[in-house]
C-alpha cells in the first residue's frame, strides 16, 4: 500500500531515541511510533511528486504534538488530528517523548463529506470520553495486539476503526453533516478493496468474504445487486482484468500462461482457460500471440 511521503528532522542529536511500527490493515495500514525532538513535513513538493489521497487519523497518546494544515494549527495533548495527503501539513514533537498512532486511509473510504473532514485538519478532538474515547482505545487496542491478529482479523479492524472514526467525526460536527450514502456503499468499498488484495487466493468467495466482514452471505449478496454486480461476478471480472493484462503485457513474456492464471487465483488450467475464453472470445495462448508475447514453448520460459 502507498505511504503518504513525509520529510522528517530530528532535533535530537546523537542522544535520539525513536521506535516505528507499520502494521497492514487491508487498504489501510496503522502506524505506531514514539520519538521526541521531531519535525515531520509533507511540503509542496512532495504532494506534487506523488499523492496517494489518503486521509490521516492521528492519535497521541503520550507526550505533545503541534500540527498545522489548512491554516489551522492544534496542539495533541492527548488527542486526535487528522492530515489530508493531497495538502503540505507539518508536525512538531516536543521535548517530551510522545507515542503516537496514525490510521492512514484511502479517502474513499471516508463515509463523511470531504469539505467536512477538510475542515478539521490542523485541528484536534478529545480522546478522553465519549465516542473520542472508544475510537481511541480501539486504535491503541489494534497497534499493541496486531502480532496476535490473523490478516482476516485485521480486514475486521479497519472497517471497525473506519465506522468508529465516521461516529467520532459525526458527533462532533453535529447537525452540520449528513452521509452522502447508505452505509451499504462503505461496505462495498471495503468488500472491492479486499477482493483486490486477495485475488490470488483461489478460496476467495462469498463465504470468505462474508465471514472476513462479519456479516451474512445473505447481506453479501444484497451490497453487491446494490452495485449491479455479485460477488462471484466481480471476483471473476478482477481476475479476468488482470489476466489479460498480464498476457498482454512484454515485461512479463518470460511467464507461461498457467503461472499468470495461478498468480490471479486459478489453479486448473482448464477451467482458467474456458473463463477466458467466455471473457475475450479467445483462449488465452490466441490473446497473447496477438499481442507478440507467446513464448515458444508454454512452459519453458523462452521467447521469440
């Protein structure tokens, strides 16, 4: 997954001490570190060089941490700030040592209008009660058991911190915000997101992804007729894609057709071939000679 590219300067001379965790959550990914004396920045020039449009989430649970976007600046003391990738922001660790956990997300996965979360960076919530609270602890919770966590609990605990951020987010900005959809559509972005990371599982399906998202095959279903689709249908087209990307792609000549099936999630050569066949109108050793790439012996790894 795409980091959000920061400049950091440590002010701490040769005495700096820090710790970094980074730690998957599918899409989305929790940072966990701890230092002192630091200034971190994403300038101009980095938001130019490259923005993967994440949102930032950002709780200190010890120590002081000034940040500054948008014009607006706050002091965590502990609390929670949030960044956006695609603007400069800057952050300032004092003297004290601080620990601080950052959920980075795609923003398409925010259920909350963009003018409004824009509208709280360089600010701060409480983290101390309430609603503030939960999403706080559940955030620690996540960083401090990730090792003790399977990769299905840890697609659970984003789309967890995803609805808690949403409450915390709602709560504070009271009657001045409504979702823009219904929480089926979220769900859907996480269900997709998950699909695409997985696609090379060839036990990837319904029942798998229901069970990774806590919810029913019935429910599963019913999100994806929501967005014209099921999910047998949409795991086949991802597969499909990338197949004949693959196949049609020069870099990757030297792969025999089965290693390219294999790498999206087919395992007999047969049934990928009839897949194909039913997507393109070709088998796939027609698709590639088309496309120049066809080694000369399906197998050998040798090219004309």
């Amino acid at each position: 997954m795409a980091q959000v590219t920061q400049r950091t300067r440590f002010l701490g001379g040769a005495d700096l001490k820090g710790r970094l965790a980074v730690m998957p959550l599918g899409s989305s990914q929790i940072t966990d570190f701890s230092h002192a004396l630091a200034v971190a920045q994403r300038t101009p020039g980095l938001v130019r060089q490259s923005d993967p449009e994440m949102y930032h989430a950002a709780l200190v649970v010890a120590g002081e941490v000034s940040t500054e976007q948008y014009r607006q600046s706050s002091l965590l003391r502990p609390g929670i700030g949030f960044f956006d990738s695609s603007q400069p922001f800057e952050s300032v660790t004092g003297a004290t040592p601080s620990r601080t956990i950052v959920f980075q997300f795609p923003k398409e996965l925010l259920r909350v209008p963009e003018r409004h979360f824009v509208g709280l960076c360089g600010k701060s919530l409480p983290a101390t009660k309430g609603i503030g609270r939960v999403l706080a602890q559940v955030m620690e919770g996540a960083a401090e058991q990730y090792s003790a966590c399977t990769e299905r609990d840890a697609a659970v605990l984003q789309g967890t911190i995803l609805d808690l951020l949403t409450a915390t987010l709602q709560h504070h900005l009271g009657g001045n915000t409504t979702l823009p959809d219904e929480p089926g559509n979220a769900l859907f972005l996480r269900l997709t997101s998950y699909i695409s990371d997985h696609l090379a599982d060839p036990e990837l399906g319904p029942q798998s992804l229901a069970v990774a998202h806590c919810i029913s095959v019935r429910y599963l279903h019913r999100i994806f007729q929501r967005n014209g689709t099921t999910p047998r249908a949409f795991i086949r087209q991802q597969r499909l894609d990338n197949c004949r990307r693959d196949l049609a792609d020069p870099a990757l000549r030297h792969r025999t057709i089965h290693a390219i099936a294999r790498r999206w999630g087919y395992t007999q050569a047969d049934a990928f071939s009839r897949a194909f066949h039913a997507f393109t109108g070709m088998s796939p050793s027609e698709y590639r000679l088309r496309r120049g790439t066809t080694p000369d012996r399906e197998g050998t790894g040798q090219t004309r």
